[in-house]
C-alpha cells in the first residue's frame, strides 16, 4: 500500500465542530530522510484539550494550521528507518497521529515494548492518561490518605483513573459525576465510594448528597458549574487540580460559572491549572506503580475503540459529547 | 466618664450599607471581673471584610449580631486591670473596637510599646494589615526576586504595603491599580513603576500597558475584572494571592469575572486564598524586617484617620467606596 490518509481540519469550528471542519486527504507514504523514521500508526489518541488547538488563538502550544493533518498521541510500528536505534518492525510511541503513516526524526519516538500490555495501554493507562491522573491528583493536590476526592468527568480516561489512584492512595472517600446512568453504575463497579449523573440535578446538591463531610480535593476535566459545586463544596484548606474545562470548550459565550469565586478566600483554597508535561519528572515513579497496580488487579481501565481513520473525526465529536467510556481511541 | 458609646448592627445590609444599618449606642463603661482589663480605645481599624461579617451567612468567621457592637482591630489604655500582667496605663492591642471601652479577658489582648512607634502603625504597617501584605506576597504567592508583580486596591492599605514589599525583596516590575488619580500619583510616589486608574479605560488593556512583558504575581484586593485581567496578563507559572474581593462584596448578583478562568490550565496558574491568620508564623520575621524598613525609611504609609466612634459608620462606607488612602482607622 503506497498510500496514505490523514486527517486535515478544513475550517475551525464555531461553537461545537462538525463532521465539516474535517478532511480526508490521500498521501503518498513519506521516504525517511537522515535521522528519520517511518511509522505505521496502530491506535491514536482523541482527546478533549484538542478542540482547544482548533481555535486560531495563542495559547501554551500553537494552533493546529488549516489544511494540514491533526496531531496527537499515537503508537505503531517503525516500516522504515534511516535512524540508529530504530528498525523496521519496533514499536514507537509519539505524537504524530491522525494519520496512518507518520514521519517523524527519530527523537520524537520512544521505543515500548509490545509484550508488556496491549499497545493501546501505552496511550490510556500507562502513558499521559495515567500520568495526568496521578500527577494531578497527587503532584498538584496534593492528595493525602484520608481525604475525600471528588472528580468531574469521572468515566472519562482520566477521571477514571484519578478515581483509583485516589483510593489505592488511602483516600478516606472518591466521589464522581458523570453524564449517563450506565458510567455511574461503571464508577461504582471501579470502586468509587458514591457517584451521580450531573442530568439528574444540581450538581452542587448531588455532590453535598455524595460528600456530607465536604470535599477536600477537586480533580476538574468539566469546569463550569463542576467547579462552583466543588468551590461550594470545599472544605478548608482544599485544593482543586484544574486539568480541563470541557463544560466550555465549545462555547460561544463566556461561562457564568463558577460564582462564587471569592470563597477561596474564606476557605483559603488552592485552584491550580497543570499541564502533564510538568511533570515528567514523576514519569519513572509512575509507571513503576501503575505496573504494579495493573500486575496485581487492582487497577482496570476502559476503552472505546473507533475503527478506521476517516472516522477518527466522529471519535472526536464523540468524546466531546461524552460517548466514550474510558479512554476514546482510533485503530488506525 | 462612666458613659460608653459603641456601635451596634442595627440591620442587615442589602447590597450597599447606609447608615441606618447602624446604631450608636450608649451603655455603661465595664467593670472587669476576674482576669479581665477594661481598655480605653485610642485607635480602630476599619476594614472592607467586615462587609461579609454583616451578612447571615456561614463563613469563616461568624456573622456579626444584629443589636450587638460590631468589632475588629484596636488599640488603646488599660484602665482598670483585674488580670495579673496588665495594669492601668499600658497600651494593649486587641479585637474589641467599635466601642469606647472593651472589656476582654486578659489573654486576647497583647501588650506593645507606644514608645517604638505611633500606637496606630500598630493597626496598620506594623499590625495584620502589614503582615497580610508580607505573607500573602511572600508565603501565599512565593514572590521572587526579579518577578513583576500587580496588585489591585494599591492605594490601600495592604495594597500600598504589597508594593513597596515587592521592591524591597527585589521584584523587577510592580503595578498598581487605584480609584482616582490623585492615588495613582500616590503610587508612584511610594515607587511603583506603574500605576493606573481603573476608571480610565478596561483592566485589561491598561494592565497590558503597564506590564507589557505579563504579570508573574497578582495581589487580588478586589476580584472581579481586576482578577480577570490578572489572569489574562499573568505569565506561565503566575501565582495569584487572592486576599479580598472588594468589587463584589456589596454586589446583590453573582459576580459575571473572571470568565477567562480556563487560561489557568495553559498557562499553570496557581490562585490561593488566604486569611493572615494561618500566617502567624511569619509574625517575628516580618516585624522584625518592617521594623527595619521603617527605621531606614524605606517603607512609607499612609493612614486615614475620621474621628470620633460616631463617625465610624461612615468610615466605613468610606473604605468600601475606596474615599481613603492607606489604612482607613478612627480616632475613638
């Protein structure tokens, strides 16, 4: 097969995006120059932060560029090499997704070993997934055994994870919101203490329910009113890990939410902003203790798997939507 | 004289105080029992936070009494001592103002030396109000040398604190965002590098001006559009020490700002609310260096004094409408 397919976002979305703003586009399969390697991509990784990208405005990595290909987590095997240390047939985790053959210098790509878990873990629990959980969770907050967690977004491949992490950690009490009735139920069977689906009422009022005691660690992927209820619902001293803000990332309008901001004084809470490649440095202590949490069954994850790149587009329509369950990925 | 006036809450403000949400009244002047002092108030702070104390909410502190004197901050003679360590014509700092004559058990009150500077630095430069500007700059923010700072309510007295602060522990750049423009002058006088009206144009776009390389630490006197123009200036790792909220604290809706709250996650900003009270270990150190300031003459404040107890409504009202430079106090 000599040719390859990408994907091009077309026009940058107003509000939610559309099928529309995306391209197939056909390629010829890329020749590695020096120091290069190419790779045919397995499974790539769709997530929510993307849709900020698609917005033509400055922010901590640049815009995604109109009619070019998307970009993102992805993990394959090297076809070809002209760079040392790699050769035809290894497997490659790295950032150029969103297409099947990518070309990339060889020091963008970190070899894995495929015998250690299915390659897709690589992208979910063992790669930037589990690390934003478990940094955010206890880089960030500051997490300390007795404490009661609540996380937003809580069946997505993050919120999950933070949810374990946080009880193999001694958290006294893991809470979680969630969008349907069938992610409660699954954040129950994963082990979280109580959980609600935001549809079925105030959030702050479900959360009261869920952490009579208060909360004492917030772990946001929603914003909004995720995060006024947890604000409301803080206890003092607490502190809040702001990893993503979906609730807004297709509005149009300013968010009304959170209002009541000025609590934080009384309170003396923390709200911090993270981004995991701050924290790279927890990277070798993580996996070792992921390794070791999957080895033993303690720990279980979920994916929700797209076939064929020309519906990589839907995927991740889907995951802003909130269809995965777990970690939303595309076999390529 | 054995009459004592003090000041009552005689109604809950709606939005804005007036004056006919207090009472002067007129009571007997205490007898102490055992282990208790009488004090004869010389000076009282007044300070916008009481604002929240005024309404019926659960929040740190509890609310002040209806038909009860209001208190806070102040500082005057022992005249009459039942308490071992404390006889008639010391000067003691305690938390009964409002009122002529405090009775107080001995033990809330602490003894200073009228000698080492005027008793009413001890409610200001010297008192919580200097210490809230040095830990929340220092411990809460972890200013460091060669930052640029912001703080909004600059004119006022924690704010002109926090600047003055900042340019002696070596900050590159301090701003400041004051009510008029005779404050502004005011500002620059005490060597903030910038300083604007808010009146005169968008937060925003004159915090830009000021600081046109970002802002590494915001000092949050006020909230609102102050915060999000901080948040929209600060640079990669701000931190923001958020001390009050003044803009929002008569307000009768939910406060629309910050709305850019999502550039935290990009960005990694850090906002913390604080109450100087969790800071008491920072005492010692911070009197000693302002000590050392004040004797170099290298610190400056400014003090607002009204006098007498019956005017104290009004000076209150004042500092919510920003009409004091410095440290808002009433001679009693």
């Amino acid at each position: 097969m000599s040719t390859n397919r990408e994907i091009h976002l077309a026009s940058r979305p107003q509000g939610w995006p559309t099928a529309e703003n995306f391209r197939l586009v056909e390629t010829e399969v890329p020749t590695p120059g020096a120091g290069q390697i190419v790779v045919r991509n397995r499974f790539m990784s769709v997530d929510p932060y993307m849709r900020g990208r698609m917005n033509d405005v400055k922010s901590y990595v640049p815009p995604f560029a109109l009619d070019a290909p998307l970009d993102g987590g992805a993990i394959g095997e090297v076809v070809a090499s002209e760079a040392e240390g790699f050769k035809p047939g290894d497997t490659v985790l790295h950032g150029l997704g969103w297409r099947e053959y990518a070309l990339l210098d060889a020091r963008a790509a970190r070899a894995v070993d495929p015998s250690l878990a299915p390659v897709s873990a690589y992208l979910s629990v063992l790669g930037m997934t589990g690390l934003t959980a478990y940094a955010g969770l206890l880089d960030v907050a500051e997490m300390k055994p007795g404490e009661t967690v609540f996380v937003s977004g809580a069946a997505g491949a993050v919120g999950s994870m933070v949810g374990q992490i946080a009880k193999l950690r001694g958290a006294a009490r893991v809470v979680g919101s969630a969008g349907s009735a069938a992610k409660v139920e699954r954040l129950k069977a994963l082990g979280f203490d109580a959980a609600f689906d935001y549809h079925d009422g105030p959030v702050y009022e479900q959360l009261k329910a869920a952490a009579p005691d208060g909360v004492d660690v917030y772990f946001d992927n929603v914003g909004s009113d995720h995060l006024e209820a947890a604000i409301g619902a803080m206890n003092l001293h607490g502190r809040a890990a702001i990893c993503g803000m979906i609730a807004q990332y297709n509005s149009t309008e300013p968010p009304a939410a959170p209002r009541n901001l000025a609590l934080v004084i009384g309170k003396r809470l923390t709200l911090r902003g993270f981004l995991v490649g701050d924290h790279g440095h927890l990277r070798e202590q993580f996996v070792q203790e992921m390794a070791g949490w999957l080895r033993d069954d303690k720990i279980s994850y979920d994916e929700t798997v797209v076939e064929g790149i020309e519906n990589a587009p839907q995927a991740f329509l889907g995951v802003l939507r909130g269809e995965n369950l777990g970690k939303m990925l595309v076999r390529v």
